[in-house]
C-alpha cells in the first residue's frame, strides 16, 4: 500500500510542477505579432490559440505550446521566398496549415512526441514558398498539413 501512496504522491507533483512550468512559460516567453505582421511570435500555456496570418510578407513565426494548443493558419499569406517556423510542443499540440502549392521543409527533435509533415513535395513547383520549420515535440505533437481543397 505504500508503494501506491508514492506513485499517488508523485502524480501530483508532477502535475504541480508542469502547472509552475507552464505559468512560468506564459510570463516569460514574448508574445509579440498580429496577423499582418512579418514576424510573429505566439505561447499557448495551459489555453489555445487560433492565429491566422495574412501578411504580405511573412518572414518569421514562433509557437510555443505548454498543456495548451495552438492552431496556425498560413493559407492567406501572400507571396514570399522562405518563411521560417520555429515551434515547440510540451505536452501539447500545434497545427498548421499551409497552402498545398507550397514546398515545406521540417527538422525535428521529440521525445515521446512526435511531428508530421503531410504535404506532398511533387506539388511545390521550383519558385513555390518555402516553409522552413523547426519543430520540437516532448509529450506533445506538431503536424503541417496543406489546406484540403474539398
């Protein structure tokens, strides 16, 4: 019966202390950016967040997502040569949502998490957009998917 007690215990610490970590995350991480900003930089900490991009020139993107969610929309940005996202997942999720006619590029890290690229490389023609995306999932997930054309 001890043993149950500890692991009991432990669970909740555990809890208490990724709670302290995510509030200590949404404070001291900069949320910064709207939706026609050329950089953006977006912490969903124990909440979610729906961003959609319509900028003209995106340059940069940030996600950070701790016991949260976060859904990013780059279907209505215009026209640009790379784009670079830099995104993190811990105990969370992040979604995004690009063009189908774009070339997306994904490096990642995870630990016991996990990312996915579902585009298809045969569509992006040689001058399409590139999404350059940096991705770390630990306890969370992180997708790029193309917009469906349903």
């Amino acid at each position: 019966m001890k043993w149950l007690r500890r692991i009991l215990i432990g669970i909740v610490l555990f809890n208490v202390l990724a709670v302290v970590a995510a509030q200590v995350a949404k404070r001291r991480l900069p949320t910064y950016g709207d939706q026609d900003s050329e950089t953006f930089a977006l912490v969903a900490a124990m909440d979610g967040i729906e961003f959609v991009s319509r900028s003209e020139a995106l340059r940069f993107g940030s996600g950070t997502a701790v016991m949260g969610g976060m859904a990013i929309d780059l279907t209505e940005v215009q026209s640009a040569d790379t784009i670079t996202l830099d995104l993190t997942a811990i105990m969370g999720g992040i979604d995004v949502l690009v063009p189908a006619h774009w070339r997306v590029e994904m490096a990642s890290t995870s630990i016991m998490g996990g990312t996915e690229n579902l585009t298809d490389p045969d569509t992006a023609a040689d001058d399409a957009t590139v999404l350059v995306v940096d991705a770390r999932a630990y306890l969370g997930g992180i997708t790029v998917r193309p917009k469906s054309t349903d």
